[in-house]
C-alpha cells in the first residue's frame, strides 16, 4: 500500500484499480481528489467555514466511491468530485441561510447571493467534460493571461484591483481577458471531444 | 472587424461591457460599433458565451489542477472504509445472484457451476453488447404495441400485449395483418409492420442493426434500458439540493416553442413563474399563484419563445421566495413538432428524445409523466425515467422510480 507519509503520488490512479476496490490505487486517488473537492467545495457564493467546507469535500468523496462505475476516466473522477462538491456546497448554504434567517416579508430577500442551481443545466456527464476541456484551454494560456481570465471571472475581482494586483494598465487587462477568452473558445472548437451541447452553450 | 474600430479598443470595450464595468460612452461606443458590424456582432456573441460558461465552470476546471494534498488521517479512513463497504456489497450481490438458482434448481454444486456457465454462455451470445457477465435480469427488447393485434410467445403461451413489454431472449413476436409496432434494442427502435408469423425477438433484433433501425446515440440511456436493474442505482450521478423544487419541463435543450411549464407542486401550494429572455432586455413572461403544469399556450396565448433562445425559469412557492428553483433552458434553431397524443406514440417519442444528442430531458420528461398508467408503470417507461431522473440528480423521483421498478420484478 502506498505510503503517503513518505512521498506525493503524482501519477494518476488506474481506473480499472478504482472500480475494482484496490486500496493502494484509492490512496493514491484520495491525495489527488482531496484537494481538488476541497477547493470546490469552497465556492466563494456559498461561503462556508473550512470546516464545513471539509466536510462537504470529504461526503463528495464519498459519494465518487459510491458511483466510480459511471466514471469513463480519472479526468472524469476529478471533473466529477469537484461538480458535487460545489453543488453540495451551495444546498449546504441554502441550508444555513434558510436555519439563521427570519421568514422574509418581500421578495427582495430572494436568494440573489446563491442561486438555486447552476445556471447551466447541462446534465453532470457533459458539464464534466466541459470542465476536462476547460481545463485542457487553460493550459494554452500564458500564466498571467489564465490568472487575469480566472480573477475576473472565477473570484470576481474588478479590472482595477487586478490591475493593481499584477502592475499592469488596466486597458492591457481587459485586451489580456478579452483575448484570453478568444484562445479559450478556439480551443474548445478544435477539440475534437467537443459535443454538440457545448458548441450550442458557446455560440 | 469594423473599420472605425481597432481591435484593441474593441477588447477592452467588450472586455469592460462583459464585466459590467463600462461607463455609459464606452457602452454605447460598443453598441454603435455592433450595429454596423455584423462580424463584430458575432465575434462579440462568441465572446459572452465563453465568458459565460467561464464564470458558470472556469472556477471548477481551475480546481482540477490543484496540486496533490495529504487529507487528513481521519478523512482518510473514512473513505477507504467507504471502499471496502462498497467492495464487500458488491461480493454479498454477486453471491446473492446464486441463490434463487439454487433454491429453484435444487440440484448439486456441480450442476449449480453448470447453471452458471450456461448463463455466461447465454449472456455471451446474447448480450455481448454489455459487460458484466453477472447479468440475470436485463432485458433483451421492448415491444410498444401501436396498432391491432401484437402477441408474444414466452414458453409457448401466447399473450395480446396491449401497450408496452419486456422481452427476453427466447420471445417470439407476431403482428396481425393491420398491427404495427415499435421494437427496442440496444441497436436502437425499429418499426414493426403486420402481417407477421412468430419471430424470435433475437432476430429482429439483428435486423434492427442492419437495417433501418433508429441508432442509439447515447450510450448513458443505453445503459439504463438494458442493464440488469441493481445496476441501475448508479444512474443518480449527483444529487440537487433537497429544498429546491424539482423542474420536469423544460430544463436543458426543448425542441418546443411552448413547451408545458411541469413541476413538482405540492398539494394546497401555489407557484409563481417567470421565463426570462437572456438575450432580450424585455419584460419577462409572468404568472402567479399556478399549479403545475402550466399549458404556455394558455398562459401566454399566443406567444412562443424564440428560436435558438436562451432562457431563465424562475419558479418560487407563493409567497415563499426560500423555495425557489431558477435554470436556464435553451430553444432548439430547429424546433420539433409537438408530442404526439397516442400514449404508445408518446412513449416512443420520450425514448427517440432521451437517446437524440443533444438529449432533451425535460421534453422526454413531460412525455413520460403524462403517460396512463399501463405505460407509465412499464419497465421501459420506469427505466428512462429513472436516467432522466438520475442525470437531473432528482433523488427522491429516482429512488421511487426504482422503487416501482423493483416491485416489477
């Protein structure tokens, strides 16, 4: 069995280890969903302590064991423990804001800061391959072109904080997000594993 | 691109405008320039679709390349117990499938082992399509009878099979002169015409693949139709919020431009709706105080949704904005024709639909609950609906499909 003390498996798990229950390929598979669920798991619209974050990775975890027949790769395995754990993450503050807060007397206490459901409702499987294919666009990308592209879009930061943040004008943020953006639609056209949902969702 | 506009103004100005952080000139400078220039326009489309998607699972891809992490000891354990659990499960069920074979049989050991490869030999030839060779209970075929006479020999009885059946491997099937039918394999639907002599279901099967048989496009609802029903539980891949209501139709891709508004509503509870144009800046389409289904046609008469649109549907209990449910949809550019009425007809439809790409959930989902009860309580019928169920990560709707399905066997 692998030792996680001693080293960080950095080769991915064999899937066909996984669905047949082997404990060293788990091992190794836990080091590399752990931190992937955890971050998802903090989702900066449902704001949860770590520790509820943690315990929200450590169910989505639990929940990939329960269905690793479904999953086709380990890219798959990633894309999916992360889907849940966000997802949990958000009922997991709808639940909370519901249990604190008084019976609203108008509409203006509508969940605006969390909503409901993704706004895409593509079903799991395909918004698992398009994180996959996300994540294979952002590796075409300059470094700061990526982190520009995720600041804004991903934490929500303004063009100025993240001109201050990088030292950079703030009109060579937006060409570097605008033009990351660009690359990143490319890269989902010439994929070859892009689905016709996808191109649907992007035009 | 457009002459009075360089390409770098035209990004930070789309840039700016995307993230909603434009001073009024710097919006109008960009919608002048779209409305002279359709290449800009399109290229500006591109643009917040991308951003959209981004916002919606940037962050997520993004976490994929986290870098590996020690959990913690007592996580860690937790999980591989999860493991074994699973694993020892997965034995217990695979000793159970001997069981009633050897209560049924009584015969020895000897003749238990031969039971076994027979069964191996058996799913060989006959569900080499699939990959577990623990398969007992998987259905070969379904047969949705459409017009007149349809019977099928099972043990050299025959049976009329008035709506929708299972069909095992040695099933025979015969038309009257006038009856049609529609077959279902893992090689897709295949229409049945009368007049037509007892046929082993295998060989109809094999001309289904030959011939014109619709193609099973996808593979996930392939696998819900013809996996032995324990296997089935995989089909929930996630599971939504407990508190959000559950949206039937229309959720993901609809083919229809008045598609019926259906919800889980509860008894004694009113609804208030909206549908929202993404791409349009009017007035959303509202009605308070419903129950579901809401008929669009009766509730907008005489409105339709756009072609290739994108819309929000915001549904809320009456009075109770905690319980609200919000999703996008999308519109077909080719818009279907409606569901038909026929319940045999409408079953096929809800099948064609689940297996199309792009699969249209909520449209196959409003064909199936509206189906009488002799189709509706069908292994076929329960079976898609158990993977429209599952892949929407309706819990509680999937664990009473399967509950009924269960009760079937």
């Amino acid at each position: 069995m692998h030792d996680p003390t001693k080293s960080t498996p950095q080769d991915f798990p064999d899937l066909g280890a996984l669905k047949a229950g082997d404990e060293a390929a788990w091992q190794a598979a836990f080091w590399h969903l752990w931190p992937i669920a955890l971050r998802a798991a903090q989702n900066p619209q449902a704001r949860l302590e770590d520790a509820e974050a943690e315990d929200v990775a450590s169910e989505a975890i639990e929940i990939l064991i329960s269905k690793i027949e479904q999953v086709t790769s380990f890219d798959h395995a990633e894309a999916l423990v992360s889907v849940i754990a966000s997802r949990r993450a958000i009922s997991h503050a709808r639940s909370n804001s519901a249990a604190k807060r008084p019976p609203p007397n108008n509409r203006d206490f509508a969940l605006a800061e969390i909503p409901a459901v993704s706004s895409t409702n593509m079903t799991d499987i395909d918004l698992c391959e398009m994180i996959v294919l996300l994540r294979r666009a952002f590796d075409v990308l300059d470094v700061s072109t990526r982190l520009m592209l995720l600041e804004k879009t991903g934490d929500g930061l303004t063009y100025n904080q993240i001109s201050k943040k990088h030292g950079v004008p703030l009109g060579t943020v937006c060409t570097n997000v605008a033009r990351g953006l660009k690359k990143v639609r490319a890269h989902l056209q010439e994929s070859p594993l892009l689905m016709k949902e996808l191109r649907e969702y992007l035009r | 691109m457009g002459t009075e506009m360089t390409e770098d103004e035209f990004d930070i100005l789309a840039a700016k405008v995307l993230a909603g952080e434009a001073t009024a000139d710097e919006a109008t400078r960009l919608q002048e320039a779209l409305a002279q220039d359709a290449e800009l326009r399109a290229e500006f489309a591109e643009l917040r679709a991308t951003w959209a998607a981004l916002k919606d699972v940037g962050p997520l891809a993004q976490a994929l390349n986290t870098p590996p992490a020690e959990p913690p000891p007592e996580r860690l354990r937790k999980w591989h117990a999860a493991v074994a659990r699973k694993r020892k499960h997965e034995e217990v069920d695979f000793a159970q499938v001997g069981a009633p074979v050897r209560k049924k049989l009584r015969v020895s050991q000897l003749c238990l082992a031969a039971a076994f490869l027979a069964t191996a030999i058996i799913a060989g030839v006959f569900l080499s399509h699939r990959s577990s060779g623990t398969a007992t209970s998987a259905p070969i075929a379904y047969l949705v009878a459409r017009k007149d006479t349809v019977e099928v020999r099972r043990d050299g009885k025959a049976t009329a099979v008035k709506s929708v059946t299972t069909l095992c491997v040695a099933d025979e099937i015969r038309l009257s002169p006038q009856a049609s039918a529609t077959l279902i394999t893992p090689n897709g639907a295949r229409p049945l015409q009368g007049p037509q002599e007892f046929v082993n279901v295998q060989v109809l099967s094999s001309a289904a693949a030959a011939t014109n048989g619709t193609e099973t496009k996808s593979r996930a609802a392939g696998t819900a139709l013809f996996q032995p029903s324990r296997q089935l539980l995989g089909l929930l891949v996630t599971m939504r919020s407990g508190q959000s209501i559950p949206v039937y139709s229309p959720v993901g891709f609809t083919a229809n431009l008045t598609p019926m508004i259906l919800w889980k509503s509860e008894p004694g509870k009113s609804y208030d709706l909206s549908i929202m144009d993404e791409f349009s800046t009017a007035a959303p389409l509202r009605r308070a105080g419903v129950v579901s289904p809401v008929e669009f046609t009766n509730a907008w008469p005489g409105r339709t949704l756009a072609k290739d649109g994108l819309y929000r549907l915001r549904i809320a209990e009456n009075g109770k904005p905690l319980t609200t449910t919000e999703l996008t949809f999308r519109t077909l550019p080719q818009p279907g024709e409606t569901l038909p009425a026929d319940p045999a007809d409408k079953l096929v439809a809800a099948y064609e639909i689940l297996t199309a790409n792009p699969s249209r959930l909520g449209d196959a989902l409003g064909a199936l609950v509206s189906l009488p009860p002799e189709f509706a309580d069908s292994d076929l019928a329960l079976r898609l609906k158990l993977f429209a169920f599952g892949q929407l990560g309706y819990q509680e709707d999937f664990e009473s499909a399967a509950a009924r399905l269960e009760a079937r066997r």
